[in-house]
C-alpha cells in the first residue's frame, strides 16, 4: 500500500515528528523486521548519500545494509572527499552541495557532532543548512544535538522486550520508568543519543528521570520539551545528582556518558579536559547492584558501550540487557524511515 505523507520529510529529530508518524515508522519496521527481505523493490536502483563527519560502526553499516535490503545503494561520502567551505577554508557552499547532491540521490544521511564542531548546536545548524537546499529528505544520522534513528530504535527494543511476546504493543512503555543516567568514561560522548531517549521516551508517557553529577546538565530547552511531552501524557520528569535513588523502580536503565556543558568553550572542544574531569566519578557505572534496586529493569545502550566505565560486562551481557536487539533495530526503523520518505512502497 502506498504511504506518501512522509514523503520528501527530513528527520533531524523525532520530536519534529508526530507521535502518529512515530508509530507509522515503528509499525513497518516491525513488519520489515518480520519479512526482512522481502522490500526490495523500494529503493531500488536509487542511491542514499551518507556523509559522515565523525566514524561509526552501527550507524554506516545499518545504513549500508538498509539500502541494499531496499534494492539500492548507499555512497559513503566524507568532508576530506569534498572542497567545502568552511570558516577557515574557500570552497563549495552548502547551498551549492545540497543543491547538486539533490539530483543524484534520493536522499542524503548527515552525522556530525563531538570534536567536528565548536559550539554546542553548530552541528544541528549545518544539517538544518543542508535541509533548506536540499530537494530530498535529509536524515540526521547522529548530531551534536540529536540522533533520531538511535530513539527510534531504542523504543521499538524497549516495546520488544517489555511488551508481550510476538506483540508490538506500543502502550506497554505508558507509566514505565525510564532512567538515563551519566556513567563516567573517556569518550567525552555528544549529548545526541540520550536527548534524543528522553524526547521520545517522554512521547511515549513515560516517567523519565534524568541522573547525573553536579555539573553535566543536558540542554535545558531539550529538558523542558520533555517535561512538556511527559505533562501531556500524564507522566513525570525528574532531574537529580542522587543515582541511587534514582535507580529505585526503574523499568529501563541507560546509563551513557556525555560531556558537561563546559566541554566547548572559546570556539574548541575540550576532549582531554572532559576525559579527565569525568575520569574522576569512578562510582557513576551501571552495575548488578544498581540494577538490584531497580523494578527488574533492562539495560539499555545506543552503543559504542564504554565497558568498565558506563557499565560492568556483567550488566551489559547480562540477562536483561537489550543492547544487542536496540542496535538491530536501528536496520529496521532506518529502512522504514527510507522507505516512508524516499521510497516506493
Ligand atoms: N549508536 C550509534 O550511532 O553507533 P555508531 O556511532 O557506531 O554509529
């Protein structure tokens, strides 16, 4: 059956989406995930450009394959490939890129964040440039800001794991505790992926309760869309220094790294100063005893997991983790997405 009320739609974050264009791309990727090869007629001859800034595992490869699992291709594009301009540097503006690329591609894949911009929401800026020019869908495949095929495949896990067995239920998350808490490390992580859970947690009505040290506040309009999110669904946002009572009666843990609102300052990222500073808070990790407190909770990670740091090996291989499942369903809620707003379906 055709669907085009997505078509030609950008996604940069869910929350710009409705919850019924949420469920519509959770809904065809549970069905892509149950005939998975059977869409290959969607995409097919077409190309989706990936421009990646920063590397990746889950996010080039599950688009790689989302492309090809959909009849097409998908062309791995870098800055260093390309004479763009940029603040120091003459050359191509996005104007004319954007514009160019819109003639090749069907669509075009954006990720840019940690220590490839200078300023929080630098990277949120130069995909929103690229969605202005652009005649196809722009998708953001992970910004400083966002990452919405990350929190798209995070509730559609979460909905498999706690809903019942062979349903998808989307309901089941509606009153569930979803706890995001700072784990230390030394990746001086973006604050992307745990944003992006707690904008579409709260969508789905749960209680979010956002844990961290003194010090790493996430961005305050980010929070007070959530707090909005969860008000319309009858449901809760807290924020607290305290994890131990945090974890008590979670149904979901995410315990992540991310960086502290000092980490960019004076037009440079702080990499080293953040490692070191977060390095310091060696009792902020997910581990069985944490897990103990809380209502049999899963655990939660968008990956790449920081082991050791984030969290012991013994949570995060342990029974109730559902990383593994999360990072699948990033293949299927992105060929969903393409499908929606690129494809023939
Ligand atoms: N979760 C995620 O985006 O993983 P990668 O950084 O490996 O793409």
């Amino acid at each position: 059956m055709a669907s085009d009320d997505l078509k030609g739609r950008d996604l940069i974050v869910t929350q710009e989406w409705s919850k019924e264009d949420l469920l519509k791309v959770l809904e065809l990727a549970v069905k892509m995930k149950a005939n998975r090869f059977g869409y290959t007629h969607v995409l097919k001859d077409r190309t989706f450009f990936m421009f990646f800034y920063n590397p990746s595992v889950r996010t080039r490869q599950s688009f790689e394959c989302a492309a090809t699992e959909l009849g097409g291709h998908a062309q791995f594009l870098e800055p260093k490939s390309m004479r763009l301009k940029t603040k120091t540097t003459a050359g191509e503006t996005v104007e004319d890129a954007a514009r160019v690329m819109s003639r090749y591609a069907c669509g075009l894949g954006i990720r840019i964040l940690e220590d490839k911009v200078t300023k929080y929401g630098e990277g949120d800026e130069l995909i929103r440039e690229y969605a202005r020019w652009a005649d196809i869908p722009v998708v953001s495949m992970a910004h400083d800001k966002f990452h919405p095929c990350q929190g798209l495949a995070d509730v559609m896990g979460w909905i498999e794991w706690l809903g019942p067995k062979g349903k998808f239920e989307p309901e089941v998350l509606k009153g569930k505790k979803l706890l995001v808490v700072w784990g230390h490390g030394a990746l001086a992580r973006s604050w992307c992926s745990v944003q992006e859970a707690i904008l579409i947690g709260s969508r789905f009505g749960m209680n979010v309760t956002v844990a961290a040290p003194e010090g790493y506040d996430l961005d305050p309009d980010v929070l007070a869309a959530a707090r909005k999110n969860c008000e319309s669904q009858g449901a809760s946002l807290e924020v607290t220094h305290s994890q131990m009572e945090a974890y008590r009666g979670a149904h979901i843990v995410y315990s992540r790294n991310w960086m502290s609102p000092d980490a960019y300052r004076d037009g440079e990222f702080h990499k080293q100063e953040e490692i070191e500073k977060a390095m310091k808070h060696t009792d902020w990790i997910c581990d069985a005893s944490k897990m103990a407190l809380t209502d049999n909770a899963i655990f939660t990670h968008p990956m790449p997991i920081d082991r050791g740091h984030e969290v012991t090996d013994e949570v995060a291989s342990g029974p109730r983790s559902s990383i593994y499942d999360v990072a699948e369903n990033r293949l299927h809620v992105q060929k969903a997405v393409m499908a929606l707003t690129m494809g023939n379906l």
